[in-house]
C-alpha cells in the first residue's frame, strides 16, 4: 500500500518510508529518519536524527523523537534511537537518543505503551510489554525489564535497573535497582513485596507464585546479611527460573543498592 502524508507535513525526501506509512499534518520528519510498515503518526510529530520507529508504532500528536540528549557531555557525535515494534506513544511523549560519551543508541523493545508526558532519556533501555502511565520520567542510562508498569508520576533515577514484570507504584521515586516481580512504592521507593497482581495477570501458575512468595521471605528476612540470604536462596531454589532471575539480577550488579523493603525505623 502507498504511504500518506498530510500536505502540512514536511518529509525530508531522504527520510525511508516502508509501505502503508500514514503521516498526519504538521509533522516534521528528518532526513535519517526511518518508519516502518504501517507505522501511524496522527499529527504534530517531530522527528529528528538517526530515528527508527518500528512496524506498526503509532505516535500521537506533539511527541518528539532523536533531538540531541540532555547531557552536558553529548558532544554532537552520531547517536540514535531504536524503538520497537507496535509500540504506542501518547500525547507529548519525548524518546532521546544515546551519547557519544556513553551507550550511542536508545532502545525500546516491541508492544510498550507510553503515556501522556512520559520521557525516555538518553541511552536507555527498555524491554518488551513496558507501560508507563502519565508523566513517567526515567534518567539516563536506565535499563527496564519486559512487563514491567510504572504508575503515573513515578520516576527512576540515572542507571536505575528495574527487572522483569515489576511494579513501580504512582508518585514513586526509584533511585536503587528493583528485583525482578518486585513491588515498590514511596518517595524514596521501597520494596513493598512482590507483583502478585501482574503476575496472576500473566497467569503465573500458583505454585510459581507460591515458591517466589517462599525466596522472597527468606530473602529479605531479618536473620542472618543479606548475602548469607541471598546464598540461601541459590541453593534452595537453584532449579527454580523465576527466584533464580532475582538471584542473577542482584549478584550482577554491585555498585548499585538494591530497593529493600521499608523497616518502620
């Protein structure tokens, strides 16, 4: 099928069209820009730089794509954005790209959806099945998980890793990484146990959420460190793929804190 394009919309002749593109008025696409079958942009799209946007990706109007990082160290280098595919993006949602001092790509996997305001900043990564509701802003260098959901006005701090189907609740702060299937709410988050309503969303089978429930007891208990408990968990549940995720996603990193549940002290 033919591409679509508005005659208010300005198409920078060397950007690439795949087939079935649908550009709405008052977009401005650049000249390395690339969209892909059957992506949708409804109106007032600004896309700038080495910008990919995946099969099927509908943005609405006023987001803004590729325009330089906002970091002072950026230094004009080539850097770029991948998203996915079938990934929707709301009203005033701005993806930036990577930097030359750092990560030089942003990346998004396949069917996110990301709502009124959100910010993807530079050389960030995100997963498949991410949802950011209204105004979810994320730092640079951010890494997120598949399935995961952060609630409206949350935010995560620069290098913050968020693992696989966790939860990041309204209004919360994330400055430490969050385990995978975790739960954190609070402005410093803190862990507020597991996603057991995503996980039964995702039809999870109860034994699963049974076992992770059982690790994440005895990994935030009070008896014993942390990397006593943490031991303990490996070897107890060393043929169990999910506690094992949290068990790799903690011990792969240790310059960062770990998001710990809230002691009332």
């Amino acid at each position: 099928m033919s591409v679509t394009i508005h005659p208010t919309a300005v198409v920078d002749p060397k950007a690439q069209l795949g087939t079935n593109v649908k550009i709405g008025p008052m977009c401005v696409i650049g000249p390395d820009a690339q969209l892909n079958d059957d992506v949708t942009l409804i109106s007032h799209v600004s896309i700038s730089g080495h910008t990919n946007v995946g099969e099927g990706s509908t943005l609405y109007p006023f987001v803004s794509l590729g325009h330089p990082p906002q970091d002072f160290k950026h230094k004009g280098g080539r850097v770029s954005i991948k998203l996915g595919k079938h990934n929707t993006l709301r009203e005033n949602v701005t993806v930036h790209p990577g930097t030359d001092v750092g990560r030089p790509e942003t990346v998004t996997g396949d069917n996110c959806y990301f709502m009124v305001g959100s910010h993807v900043a530079h050389e960030a990564r995100l997963g498949n099945h991410v949802t950011f509701s209204n105004y979810v802003q994320i730092g640079g260098c951010v890494t997120i998980g598949n399935s995961v959901i952060m609630g409206g006005l949350s935010a995560a701090h620069q290098f913050t890793r968020i693992g696989d189907h966790a939860f990041v609740g309204a209004m919360a702060l994330v400055t430490t990484d969050v385990i995978p299937y975790g739960s954190v709410i609070g402005n410093h988050a803190h862990l507020a146990g597991l996603n057991i309503v995503g996980l039964k969303r995702r039809h999870f089978p109860r034994e699963t959420i049974s076992d992770l429930r059982s690790a994440y007891r005895l990994l935030f208990a009070e008896e014993g460190t942390f990397k006593e408990r943490l031991a303990d968990c490996s070897r107890l549940y060393a043929d169990h793929t999910q506690v094992m995720e949290i068990v790799r996603f903690i011990e792969t990193q240790d310059k960062r804190s770990i998001c710990m549940p809230h002691t009332g002290r």
